[in-house]
C-alpha cells in the first residue's frame, strides 16, 4: 500500500481500518470467543464495503458520461482494493483453519471442517438432514442465459458440478451444474450434534448439506461443490424531483438494492478454473469482479458459533452504572435544571435517556418534545416514550432520516408508527441527510425565577439503546440558553418554518462549522509561530475531507501539536515533512469507538465540543450535523480525563505509518487499556455539592 500522494486513497484507508480489527482476532491475548467474534465483525465490514463503496466505483465505470480519465481511475482503486483483499482473505483462511479451529479442540469442542466425520455422528447427520433440512431446499440448475440462475444478494450458495448417472458409460458426457441455496433463516448455521469420545461437535450446515447431496440430486454422480456468494450494489441516492414522495422513492430503491447490480462474485478457492467460468458467464459477472476465499463464506456467522466449551472463553462486560444524583432524586429536571450533566454510553445507562423523555411525558410545564432520529433499535423504547408523550398530550416532532443506509425501512415503519399516534413527522430532503443528534424537550413560560424553558440533550450517537450498548458515545444534558435556543432554531429550518442560519454557539454543518474550525486552526497557528503553546486533539471516525487535511498540515507546519484519534478512515499521511507534528492513534477494543471530541488549547481556554459529524466531505458538506460547546469546565475535564488515557493507551491502540500499516503501541509505561480504565475512571469521578447542598458520589 505505497503512497505517492498526500493523501491515503479512502478505500484502500478503510482496508487499512478493517485489517486492524482482523488483527484483534488473531491477538492470542484475547479470549478466544472474543476472537471469533473479531472475525465476524471483520467478515460483515468488508461485506458491507463492497456493497457500498465498491458499487461506486462501478457505477463510475458503467456511465457514459463519466470522463476515461475518471474510469481508468476506477479501475485502478478496484485493481488496489482487490489486491489487498485477497492478501487479507488469505491471512483470515490460514489463521482461521490453522489457529482457530485447533484452539476450539484443545477446549474440548470441534468444528468439523470438512466432510470427514466420526462414525458416531453419521447416522444422526443423515437424519438431520431429512428432517430438518431437506424440506427447505431449491435446488435450481444452473444454465447460461437463463434467468431463474440467479443469486441474492448477502446469500450463501453451494454450486455444484455432477453428471447424470446414466452417462457413466459415455466417455464424452457433460457435466450439469447446479445451485443450492443454504436456508439460512430456517436453520442455524452450525448445527450442535451429540457428543462423542468425551468432545462436544459443531456442524457447518454448508457440510451437512454437502454430505447428503445424493439425496438432493438422486439422479446425479456428484463431482465436487463450492460455496459461492454474490455482493450486489447497496448504494443509491435521490433525486430532487423525488422529493414530494420520498417514501415511495426510498421504498422502490430499497427493494431494487435486493436485484442490483453484482460487483462482486466470492467464491472458494478451490473450484476449478472451468467451473469458475461457467459460473461467470452464467451469471454475467466480469471475471476482474471475482473474488477468491476458503471453503467457508459468510463467516460473519461466526458471531452465532455456539461455545460448548463449558468453559468462559470470552472477556465478560460490565454491567452499564447508574448514577446516584439521577437515581436519589425525583426528577432528572431538577438535576439538570441547576447544572449540565454528561452521560457515558455504554459505560453508563442509557435508561436515563429514557427516563427523561418519560419525564418529559408526565411533566405538565412540558409542551413540545423534537428529537432527530437517524437509526433507532427494533422494538425501540425511545420510540415508545414518544409516542407515550403523544398520548399525554405534548406536541411531539420527529425529524426522520429515511435515507439512513440500511435502516431505511425500519424507520419508515416506526415513521408511519408515530404518524399514526399523532407524531409529526419531517422527512429530510432529497440531498441531504439529518446526522445531527438532537433533542430538545420545551417547556411552557414560568414565573417562576430560573426555571429553564428548554432542556437539550446533544449526542454523538444515534438514539438507539441496542447500539448503546456496544458504541462508545457520549450525550450532554443542558439548559443553556444559548444552546437550546439555537437548536430550537435548527429544527425550524428542518422543518422549513425558519430560514435564519445564523449560528453563535452551536456549530452547524453547511452553515457554520467548517468556517469556524478552520478558524479555530488558524488561531493555533498564530499561537505555535509566537512560540506560545498549540495544541488540537481530534477524535472521530473518519477523516477525509481534504480541505480540513490541508488545514491540519498546515497547522504542523507552523509547529502545532496534533493528535488524532481516528477510528476507521484517515486520509492524512503521518510522517511527512507537512504532518511531522502530527499524532495517529487507532483504537479497537470491547466497545466501537465512536465519539467525536474536538479540543483547541485557545491561549489556555481549552475549547472542547462534543459532535456528530466525522471530518468526511458527506458530513461536512451534504449532511446536518451539530458540534455542542462544553461549557461547564468540571465536565470538559471530565471527557479530557478520558481523552488523555485514550491518548495513553499502550494496549488497545495502534499508531498508523506513512504506508497505512498498523503498529500496536507499546512501551515501557504501566499498561493502560483506555476502555478499561473508562470505566475505572468513572467510578472514581464525583462532582460539587448538588443543589440541596448534600454531596453526591457519581457513579455508584
């Protein structure tokens, strides 16, 4: 992965990212479950990279009015993606089969991974098979220019080669091919079979499949079989003259993601040449577009691998905490009335969340409720405070992004939910997506001296308490003014009653926040060339933007320290004369990071905002984002506090080098595992006196 450019390509960064989870797997410090786990996290990625990002690439490559110079770009970063996917499939193959495989034996439990078995589980693989499985299958020929030779998209298939029985005496006899669709929804991936010889057993259902094929195919001499897979483009936008339907036009595009286009043809390695071949053509898809793997495909189903151990083989979590000021007191608003308050998610509950809208719900000063959904959870509580405050009376608004990829259609069935109940709800536009993480409760004017008329909670995470419980976000509880007044002002232009985008306190993707950063940066400058202290920390999920690159290089220049703390994408290339002052950091660990914090020393005013957006060119140019100032300094040193053990990290984090690979921090100092001491940190935390005068602990 040479650079030759200043910036790393998107893509082949991203690769960068997933390789680092892939190496979290094959970390022999790590439980083993935990491993696995790593591995299907890893599997599911790169599944879904290929279905988005990939998918552009030929959409580039297949429109007329795309420049050659644009396609043989393409063309390029698809030949640099595949090439590092295969150096990736095959380092997960070997390591899967030659470490993991064995390591789940020497605990006592065997995943059979091959059509070998003991004799003690063949009468029962047969029956299983009839029983269970057999009544699910499709069996389906597979024949050049026919159309039921089809695959779906993210499904698992077996091709099969075979002969007709009654040609076994022609010498010339043709081979049929077939396909097999595995019914993933009907049966569990691995199907657990008796113990025998004092070890517990685990199937593939690919296996158990591929053993009774003389069953399927009666008439048959079965030569060989191969799992193969399809990834079929995922990526779409809309139009604006969509718009006065955006349901409709979300719900055609949805349902053309299932039939779209293949880009991507995953097959085991072993099948032969011909076969490959046949199978190319049959399904029209370019051979550039074929991607070899092992015997095992979708193996993000690792993640359902059952552990029959008997044995804990896998680092347990702790149970979210709960905060005694929330729990002592009768209500989450006087608490958040006298003072601002930061939430921990998951490190602490996301019931309080909940709590406050319900709340919010049963108070009678309360009279509207706006809230931003971008992906809320199945089933979700959030959604059903809501409609619990419809029903009491409040007038509640929901801004919904429906072009949320992969979510669109739950939330267009818990949009059509809430409308029902008597939400409004606002879609967003055609070409733009609401990321921001908003929600303001208001409240009806009071005589009474310093009761707030509006509380805010700004996240940097969805409103989803499934994803709580695994993505490391944080969310701020306030009733400044300023603040709640300006995003009062940001849910009028979403809902296009206000067209003032003037911005003082908060910063607003589109309106303000680049203009503001960069002049935050300058000033930064200004300090390192006057030989005064300079300091920024960015910590995000991406960084692409090429404009707020170039401020960050020339931020280094004029002798600003940077840190980065970057999850996933980084376009910055470190260790180059215009990035000399400037720090990697990737973290993966137990939680997905996924706070954003930006940090500006300011002359020793130490400015922190906590955001939604990531430094991507989508976040900052065509979606709503928000980045909320800190103004309370016991919770800005809060989150530095967390900052600086991320900072420290010499387990978990990774430094990245000027060629994208991934070295793992290590040093003389005490070990720090940041997430770890998160928690730690937090139990120790307390905060002044609260209103009544009486001292609260802050987390239990």
């Amino acid at each position: 992965m040479e650079n030759d450019r200043k910036y790393f390509k998107r893509d082949i960064s991203w690769l960068s990212f997933n390789y680092r989870v892939l190496m979290e797997a094959m970390d022999k410090t790590v439980p083993l479950f935990d491993r696995i786990k790593f591995l299907s996290i890893y599997h599911s990625n790169q599944e879904e990279f290929y279905r988005v990002r990939v998918s552009e690439y030929h959409q580039i490559l297949s429109d007329p009015a795309k420049s050659s110079e644009e396609k043989e770009q393409a063309e390029r970063t698809l030949g640099a993606i595949n090439e590092e996917v295969n150096r990736q499939v095959d380092i997960f193959n070997k390591f899967f089969f030659n470490e993991i495989i064995p390591e789940l034996e020497k605990n006592g439990m065997v995943l059979y991974h091959q059509e070998s078995i003991e004799e003690c589980h063949w009468n029962e693989v047969r029956r299983f098979f009839k029983e269970e499985i057999f009544p699910f299958l499709q069996p389906v020929l597979i024949l050049k220019n026919d159309i039921v030779s089809f695959l779906r998209d993210n499904r698992l298939y077996l091709a099969i080669k075979m002969y007709r029985k009654c040609d076994r005496n022609n010498p010339h006899r043709q081979p049929f091919y077939a396909q097999i669709k595995i019914p993933f929804s009907k049966v569990p991936r691995f199907i657990n079979l008796t113990p025998c010889n004092g070890k517990s057993y685990v199937m593939f259902i690919d296996d158990m499949i591929a053993l009774n094929l003389d069953i399927v195919f009666p008439g048959f001499d079965i030569d060989s079989h191969y799992a193969i897979r399809v990834s079929r483009d995922a990526d779409f936008s809309i139009e604006a003259k969509e718009g006065s339907n955006i349901v409709d036009a979300v719900r055609k595009r949805v349902k053309k993601r299932k039939i779209g286009n293949a880009n991507r043809l995953v097959y085991d390695g072993s099948m032969p040449g011909d076969m490959r071949e046949y199978i190319c053509e049959a399904y029209d898809i370019p051979h550039d577009q074929c991607i070899r793997s092992g015997r095992y495909l979708n193996l993000e189903d690792l993640s359902k691998l059952p552990n029959l151990t008997g044995k804990i083989l896998n680092e347990p979590l702790p149970s979210p905490m709960r905060l005694p000021i929330f729990d002592n007191a009768q209500s989450m608003f006087e608490v958040i009335r006298h003072q601002d308050f930061l939430i921990h998610f998951p490190y602490q509950s996301f019931d309080y969340l909940t709590r406050f809208l319900t709340e919010a719900a049963d108070n009678p000063a309360v009279t509207d409720i706006k809230l931003t959904q971008y992906r809320v959870a199945e089933n979700s509580e959030v959604i059903d405070r809501l409609l619990y405050a419809a029903q009491k009376g409040k007038q509640v608004t929901v801004y919904v992004e429906i072009k949320a990829r992969f979510d669109e259609e739950n939330n267009i069935v818990t949009s059509e939910r809430m409308r029902e109940s008597g939400i409004r709800i606002v879609y967003s536009t055609p070409g733009l997506k609401v990321h921001a993480k908003a929600l303001l409760v208001k409240c009806a004017a009071s005589n009474q001296k310093g009761n707030p008329q509006a509380y805010a909670f700004l996240s940097t995470g969805n409103f989803n308490e499934d994803t709580a419980q695994i993505y490391s976000d944080m969310g701020l509880f306030t009733v400044n003014r300023e603040i709640t007044a300006e995003l009062d002002k940001l849910f009028s232009i979403l809902d296009g009653s206000s067209t003032d985008r003037y911005f003082k306190t908060l910063l607003v993707a589109q309106f303000n926040m680049v203009d503001v950063l960069k002049q935050k940066i300058r000033f930064e400058m200004e300090e390192a060339r006057q030989g005064r202290k300079a300091h920024i920390i960015l910590k995000m999920n991406g960084l692409h933007d090429t404009g707020m690159i170039d401020a960050l290089y020339d931020a280094s220049e004029a002798g600003v320290q940077i840190d980065l703390i970057v999850r996933g994408i980084n376009c910055l290339v470190p260790n180059q004369p215009y990035s000399r002052n400037i720090r990697m950091v990737r973290i993966i660990d137990s939680y997905l990071e996924h706070t954003r914090i930006w940090y500006f020393y300011a002359a020793g005013h130490e400015e922190v905002y906590l955001s939604s957006a990531d430094w991507m060119r989508r976040n900052l140019n065509r979606r709503i984002e928000t980045a909320v100032p800190i103004f309370d300094q016991r919770i800005k040193n809060e989150i530095l506090s967390i900052i600086d053990l991320q900072l420290h990290d010499n387990v978990k984090a990774c430094s990245i080098d000027e060629n994208l690979n991934n070295h793992y921090i290590r040093n003389d100092e005490p070990e720090i595992r940041s997430q770890r001491r998160c928690f730690q940190r937090l139990k120790e935390y307390s905060i002044p006196d609260t209103p009544t005068g009486m001292p609260e602990i802050f987390i239990s």
